[in-house]
C-alpha cells in the first residue's frame, strides 16, 4: 500500500518529470517546436496513473533555473534520483510507472518537432542514466 506523498515530496517528482521535458525541449530550442512540445509532453504525463499522476498533477509548479543547461541538469537530475527513492519508500509499485512516464514524455517531446536531434537524444541518455543510478 502507498503512503502518501508530502507536499515537499510531490514537488520532488514534479521537479524530475517537468525539468527533463524542460531539458529536452531546451536542447533544441524553436518557436514553433515549444507549442508541439508542450502538447506532446502534457499528453505523456497526464497518461500517468495512481501516486504519480497525483504528484505530477497537484500542487505548484517546480521552479527550475533557467541560466544554463548545465545549472538546470544540477537541479533535475538529482531529482529524478530522489524521486525514485522517495517512491522506493513510499509507494514501490510505482517506481517503474514514474520511470515510464518521464521517459515517454522526454521521448514525445523529442519527436514533437522534426524528430529527435542529436541534443536532444543525449539530454534523454542524461535523464535515463539519473534514472537507472537511482535503482
């Protein structure tokens, strides 16, 4: 059984799931590209079910940093590792589900716009390496 999240722990998931979209679709930026990307990017999150659609639909908005790549990778990564462990803890089966759900959004945001750059397949190795230290 799940236990439920704190409002400092939703945050942290949120933190994960909405800055690896940003990561993407910072890695090849484009003004037409950021209206297909949200889309696509909201459509893969809210197909997320239980603990972490509660998390990722609830609550503020994470702030993130937006000086550079390099200072939002600092505050994201991490955060996808803490998240997965906040769910170890709390709610085990929804480890993969929140794994899934960041990687098919970063995935669909991706292929949004003119299918996946370069930058954009190594920011996504980024977020699935945060993912797969945190197992």
């Amino acid at each position: 059984m799940a236990e439920r999240l704190t409002a400092e722990e939703r945050l942290t998931l949120k933190t994960g799931a909405f800055g690896a979209v940003f990561l993407v679709s910072n890695a090849d930026p484009g003004v037409v590209a950021v209206f297909r990307e949200s889309f696509a990017a909201s459509g893969a999150l809210t197909d997320a079910s239980g603990v972490v659609k509660e998390a990722l639909t609830t609550g503020p908005l994470p702030r993130l940093p937006r000086d550079s790549t390099l200072e939002i990778e600092s505050v994201v990564l991490p955060a996808l590792g803490r998240a997965l462990e906040i769910l170890r803890e709390k709610s085990p089966a929804d480890v993969a589900a929140y794994r899934d759900v960041v990687l098919a959004a970063a995935d669909r945001v991706a292929r949004a716009h003119r299918g996946v750059a370069p930058e954009e397949a190594a920011v996504i190795g980024r977020i699935r390496d945060a993912l797969a230290e945190a197992t």
